[in-house]
C-alpha cells in the first residue's frame, strides 16, 4: 500500500497483486504490459523471486524494468534478484526519493 501510494504521487496508476501467482495471473488475464513492475521478495504462494525468473522467461515481459523491493539486504540475495533478472535492487525501509532514484536510472520517470 505505501508503495502504491509512492506511485501514484509519481503519477503512475497502480495495479497491485497479494502473490506473484497472482501477478502472473493478472498480466496474462487481463492483457497488463505495465511500464515498471516493483515485486517484493517475501510473498506467499510465489515469492518475487521466482515471479521475476518467470517474467522473464516469458519473451512478452522479459524487457520490462522491474525492481526488486525487499527486507533481504544480504549481498547473495541481491546478486540472485539481479541474476534472475531484476534491473534494480531497493531494501526496506525506503524513502520516495529512493523509489524515484531507481525509477530514473530505468528511465520510467522524468
């Protein structure tokens, strides 16, 4: 929620999924190609992770900028997220300016 809240300041409209099951699942249902996706590591069902391997192991998704958000601040866990293919990395607690840091190195916001 505070991170949709973020977005929305930025002008971003926010599509926000509990699961990366879920996300999935709205990306393909419902013909979603968003301009950024933020996934947090720790969610049930299917961890971000494992949603950012399968985002881009799916050729529609696979260029999307995408930033792993997360309480995980070993280095191994970054190094994993951006193996996997996340573009970015933020730890818990972050302020807006962080979020719109990473979101400019992307290119998503001005």
């Amino acid at each position: 929620m505070i991170l949709g809240r973020t977005l929305n300041r930025f002008g971003y409209e926010v599509c926000a999924a509990s699961n990366g099951r879920e996300a999935l699942d709205m990306m393909g249902t419902h013909d979603l190609h968003p301009s950024v996706i933020l996934v947090d590591w720790n969610m049930p069902e299917m961890n971000g992770l494992d949603f950012v391997r399968s985002i881009r192991a799916n050729p529609k998704f696979s260029e999307i900028p995408l930033v792993m958000v997360t309480t995980e601040t070993e280095i191994e866990q970054m190094d994993r997220a951006l193996e996997a293919g996340a573009n970015e990395y933020v730890m818990k607690p972050f302020t807006d300016e962080v979020i719109a840091d990473k979101l400019r190195l992307l290119g998503v916001l001005q």
